[in-house]
C-alpha cells in the first residue's frame, strides 16, 4: 500500500488553490519531499531494491516541469551495475493520467537523471519506476512528455516496480 504531505516539514499540508476539489489536495500522510543521502526513498525487499531522489531542481516539486536525479541500489545501498530503468512516469491518480519525462540517461552504476517531468497539475503524483534489477532488457530514453493517459503503461503492461509519492503544492507568483 502506498502512502503519500504536503509541506517543507512533512507535518503540515500545503493549502492548494482551489481546496474543494479534492484532486488538488495531497494526503497529510505524503511523505516530506527530501534530497540527498536521506531523501525521500522506497524499497522492495523481495527484489532488494532501493530507489532514492538525490537531487531536484525544485523543493518540493514545482508547478511545470521537474529534473530529478535518482538512485536506484541495492537495499544496503550498494551499486546494482546491471540495473536498467525501463519506463518512467509521472501518474496523476486523482485524475487517471501521467507524462512520461522526456530524457532519461543513466549516469552511473546507481544515478538515473529523470528531465522535464511535466507535472502541470497541483496535487499527489506518483512517480512510477519500472526497473529491471538484473539488466537484459530495454533502457527507455525518454517520451514526449505531454499528458495523456496512455504514460503510465508501462513495457509489457506490467505494473511499476516502485512508486515515489510527491505532492505539488499550490502555485504561486514565485512558482
């Protein structure tokens, strides 16, 4: 079961600008937006698999367009070299659509930079991770960014291997 707060804190929510529709809001259980050694992560032990935000261009993640550098490890957070992301997205769930980041490059053994994730939307997004820990398959590149319902189906049809939680707060001037 995947949780998802909005706020720089973790423990306040982000008022949204139109706070009636519900579909703006994000749940006060969204974990905090973080980067770094300790940023925001998710795991699966039965693969033994840990992907973190490292680095992003926004804090927490803005209104437009987002850049996210990601690292995919092991559990004890060492290198899997033969781990290949296959698909990316970025799923509204509120509203059943998603964009696809229109680069994806592997950096290293472990960091995945994801650009120009369009998440045009205030509101939870779910950024859906297919990984192939064990390599053999297709590394994705990248779509068109626009979005549509069809980002999110992944190679094969098969479900995201992890889900990172993000909430875009409400936009302001500054946004």
């Amino acid at each position: 079961m995947l949780t998802a707060a909005c706020g720089d804190d973790g423990e306040a929510p982000i008022v949204m600008e139109d706070a009636g529709d519900p579909a703006s809001a994000c749940p006060p259980t969204t974990p905090a937006f973080s980067t770094g050694a300790m940023g925001l992560s998710v795991t699966d032990p039965e693969l033994n698999l840990k992907v973190r935000v490292d680095a992003a261009s926004h804090q927490p993640p803005r209104f437009g367009t987002n850049d996210w550098t990601i690292a995919i490890t092991d559990m004890n957070g060492q290198p899997l070299p033969q781990a290949q992301l296959t698909w990316a997205c970025a799923f509204m769930p509120a509203h059943g659509h998603g964009s696809n980041p229109r680069v994806v490059e592997k950096l290293d053994p472990t960091l995945w930079r994801l650009e120009r994730q369009n998440m045009s939307m205030q509101g939870l997004w779910e950024i859906q991770l297919w990984i192939d820990p064990d390599g053999g398959s297709k590394d994705f590149t990248g779509g068109q960014g626009g979005i549509n319902s069809m980002a999110c189906t992944g190679p094969q049809n098969a479900l995201p291997t992890l889900v990172l939680p993000a909430c875009v707060p409400r936009r302001t001037d500054a946004s």
